[in-house]
C-alpha cells in the first residue's frame, strides 16, 4: 500500500506516470481504477487482477476496510468497531478468510438470554425467542408471514416482483400496523428493524425488507446467531481478510487518496484526488456506500435514476460500545451475555465478544436508529454512563466498572457516514431501482454491499459485489459487452 500523504510521488507499480520535467503532474493509467478499499473495492481489485487487467485501488482513509474496523486495545482483546460476525452461508467471505487462514470460532452464547422491557422488568429465556413473551405469538406470526412475501421477491430484477409497486410504495411501519396493534408486538418488530437496518420502522421501504430477507435467505438467517448471520467471528479481529488482501495487492493500494471527481463517458474515466492524483482508466469501479458517492463531482452528471438511488438510500444510525472487563464475570450466573432492551435505554441489543480464549470479559452494545441519535447527542461521559447502566440492567452492578470502554459512533465516520449499510426509503426502488440501483453509467460500474443480490448489507454481500462489477468489466473489456453478474 502507499500512502499519498507522505510518498507524494510515489508511483503504482501497475500504472504507468511521471511528471514531465517542467509540468504538472501526468495521470497514473490502469486498465481499471477502483474508488474505495473496502471489502467490495478490494474484492473487485483482486478479480479484476486474476483477469489479468492492471488495476489502481483510490482509498481515502488512512487504512483499507472500510465499515469493518478491527482493533487491538490497550487492555488486550481485538475488537470489532464495525462487520464482525460471520454465518455458515456466507460463502464468499468464508472463502476468501479461508484463502488467507483467517481463523474464526463461535459467538458466545451459552446460558439464558435476558430481555429488558420497558417498565425495567427482566425475562430470561433460552433459544431464539421467549415462548410466552409479551406480544410474541404476533410477532412469529408477522415475520413467519414476511418470509412468505420475501419468497416471491425476484432477487436479480427486484422490479419484477409481482407486488413490487405496492411493497415499495409503503414503509414496514404501515405494514406492522395493519398487522397488529399490540404494542409489545409493535416494539418486537421495531428493535428488528433496529438491529438489522439501524433504521426505525416508518423510514425503510416495505419492498426494501423482504428484498433483503431473501437475499439473506430467511428472517431466521438474519436475526439468530448459531448457523445463522450471527454464527463467528474472527480470531484477529474481522478486517484480517482485508489486510490479507491488501497486502496481496501491494502498492497498488493508494492510501489517503479521495475521489473527489470523475469524468467520464462510454469508453474510459478520468478520476482525480483531493490530493492531486490522477488517474486514467477504461473502466471505474465505484465500491462506495450510495451516500458517500455525492462527495464525489461526475462530469457528466450521473443519469438521474442513479442520483434518484443515492438521493432515496440512506445510511442506517448505529454505534458500536465495548466495554471490557478482566473476565466475563457473567457467565458464573448462568447468563450468556445475549440481551435485547425495549427503550427507554439507548442500547438495543448486547453480545458477549469476548475474546475465544476467554482471556477478558467484553460486552458489545449496540445503539440504533432515533435512540442513536438521542445518545449521540449527550456528551462523552453521559453516553457512558448511559450505556453502562444499561449494561447493568442486564449483568448486574460489576458492568459499571470496566477496565476499558470504547465506542465508535458510525454517522461520525467521515467516510461511511453512518452503518451498517444503507437502506432503501419508501418508493425508492420503485422510481429508480430497475436503472439506478447498479446499472453502470458509461465506464462507471458499482460495486459495495449495497449493490449485491445475496448478503447485501453484509460482508459476504461486498465481496461478491466486487466480484460482480469485475466481470461485468473484464466481460466489456473483453468486447462482449455483457454483464457477468452471477456473483450475487
Ligand atoms: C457497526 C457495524 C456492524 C456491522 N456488522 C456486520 C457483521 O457483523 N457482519 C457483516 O457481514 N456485516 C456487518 N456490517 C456491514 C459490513 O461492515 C458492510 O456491509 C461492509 O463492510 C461494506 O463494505 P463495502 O466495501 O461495500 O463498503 P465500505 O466498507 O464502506 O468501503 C467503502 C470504502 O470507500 C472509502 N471511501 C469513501 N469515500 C471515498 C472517496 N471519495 N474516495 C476514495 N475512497 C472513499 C471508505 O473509506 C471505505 O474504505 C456492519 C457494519 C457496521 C458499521
């Protein structure tokens, strides 16, 4: 990897520049540019390699991964500030940890999972869900019914889904609404949609749920952990694979360089830095979240569907707290860690992550949607404390003592701008899916979670994202003019 902050001048080994002897800087060319170096940007780039093609990968943060950050703290585990888990279906991840020896092991879970309710009362339970809890036979009811709509949902031409119209054109929340009107099956379905879109009820796209049901499988496959999205996690923390292939991909990978224009037409693009790089290409891939592609100027302007797209996409609202303690004092009482808290609190849902060793006690908290942004709005010591007293709701007194405290609030990320992924409002797809969603402007393609037909949101859904676009590349490069797309 270079970094263009310290090595100005340095040159890509796999693109040809220079600076003319009294001129300005002349432009790095690559069969292909690559903007971002998240998990779809890094799986493009290495495709787009083993197609032969040369290849430049523009990141601008100082690191590769994107909205998967791992760090090793001060007090001794790894932890994961973004993507962490892993489920047994998400093959493209698997394989590409599997490339790399990336080892994982399961996500702590045993003894009883605790639900908090409103009124501060605690219900323990064992499995998925309480059997008698409040509101929970609608709730089954509900999400037993939500699979049954994903099942018709067309994943490679959502448009042509034969409620798509109608789905689109409504938010979950009026859907829960005419479903139930029990308010304890009204706030089941809300830390749902909380904990998968970090996004509350009445702002996502009805369409936009079910789509992305079926491309996880099952309502099940996104909620649960054991088989299911929350299965594993990694040994080294989850941004290994992308270090694995960054490192792979050398100095190819340009550090501290943002995107901040791109000129093109049908047959090639010129992109340009904040830092003055400029790169020549016949093709582009732009592997960013739909939001943070507005940061960048297209001459032309991009076709209105796709500014309609990114116009109705919104980042979800999420932050991410660990607290650290010298052991998972937890355990000794039976409780696994698991919890789920139906406001007032700002947390919504609590994991143990817990190193696999067990060497320190971690405890995830998670904090979405509107209590997101009330939370964000306290200041440092109150979030804390606000966290921490609900940390104690569900452990007991000794939550409030960690050794080490740490949280990384997602709308802040200068560069994702909110997580875990974007989502669909009401009526996006429907004015502007069929052409905005990924279909290539000119030389431009699209890669990111957001564009993929299988685990979009998730890692796994990156991956073969950049795996997509790479094909369609090489495919057009290669004079078909067709789209590969068969990578989700
Ligand atoms: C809190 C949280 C928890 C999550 N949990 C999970 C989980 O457990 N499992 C799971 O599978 N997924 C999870 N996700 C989702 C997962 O992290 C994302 O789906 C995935 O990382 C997205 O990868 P991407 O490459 O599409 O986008 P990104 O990772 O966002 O990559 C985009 C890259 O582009 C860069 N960039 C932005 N603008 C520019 C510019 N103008 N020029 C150049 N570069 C630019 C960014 O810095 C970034 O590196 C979570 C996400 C969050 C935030």
């Amino acid at each position: 990897m270079t970094r263009s902050q310290t090595e100005p001048q340095q040159k890509t080994e796999s693109t040809s520049a220079g600076r003319a002897p009294d001129g300005p800087p002349q432009p790095h060319t690559a069969d292909a540019v690559v903007v971002g170096a998240g998990y779809a940007g890094l799986s493009a780039a290495l495709r787009l390699r083993e197609h032969g093609l040369d290849v430049v990968v523009l990141e601008a943060a100082s690191r590769v991964g994107g909205r998967v950050l791992s760090e090793e703290r001060p007090s001794g585990p790894v932890v994961d500030h973004g993507g962490q888990w892993v489920g047994p279906t998400q093959k493209h991840l698997l394989a590409l940890a599997g490339r790399f020896g990336c080892r994982t092991f399961p996500t702590w879970e045993t003894g009883q999972h605790i639900e908090v309710w409103h009124d501060g009362s605690r219900l323990g339970y064992a499995g998925a869900a309480p059997a008698d809890g409040p509101g929970i036979a609608d709730y089954l009811r509900i999400t037993a019914l939500l699979d049954e709509l994903a099942l018709t949902v067309d994943i490679e031409h959502p448009w042509l889904t034969p409620r798509f119209a109608e789905w689109d054109g409504r938010s979950a929340e009026t859907f829960f609404r005419a479903q139930s009107a029990d308010p304890d099956t009204l706030a089941r379905l809300a830390l749902a949609v909380q904990g998968v879109w970090c996004a509350e009820p009445r702002e996502i796209s009805l369409f936009h749920v079910l789509f992305y049901i079926r491309a996880a499988g099952s309502y099940e496959q996104l909620m649960e952990t054991r088989d299911c999205a929350q299965d594993r996690r990694f040994t080294a923390g989850a941004a290994a694979p992308a270090h694995a292939v960054a490192e792979l991909l050398g100095d190819r990978v340009r550090l501290g360089e943002q995107v901040c224009a791109v000129q093109w037409h049908g047959s090639g693009v010129r992109v340009r830095t904040t830092a003055g790089t400029v790169v020549e290409a016949r093709r582009a891939v732009v592997a960013l979240p739909p939001p943070a592609t507005r940061s960048i100027a297209f001459s032309p302007a991009l076709p209105e569907p796709r500014s309609g797209w990114i116009a109705h996409s919104p980042m979800g609202r999420v932050a991410k707290v660990h607290a650290v303690y010298p052991e998972p004092f937890w355990r000794a009482d039976g409780l696994s860690g698991i919890a789920t808290l139906y406001g007032p609190p700002p947390v919504g849902v609590v994991f143990d992550n817990s190193p696999e060793d067990g060497s320190a006690g971690v405890l995830v908290a998670f904090v979405y949607g509107d209590r997101a942004s009330a939370w964000a709005g306290l200041d440092q010591q109150q979030r804390r404390t606000a966290v921490l007293e609900s940390l104690r709701a569900v452990v007991g007194e000794r939550a409030l003592r960690p050794a080490d405290y740490t949280e990384k609030l997602w709308s802040d990320d200068e560069f994702a701008g909110g997580g875990y992924a974007a989502y669909v409002a009401p009526g996006g797809w429907g004015g502007y899916g069929e052409h905005g969603w990924r279909e290539p402007a000119g030389a431009v393609h699209w890669a990111g979670t957001e564009t993929a037909t299988v685990w979009n949101g998730y890692i796994d859904g990156a991956i073969s994202s950049g795996y997509r676009a790479a094909d369609e590349i090489a495919a057009a490069l290669a004079g078909s003019g067709a789209l590969a797309g068969k990578h989700g």
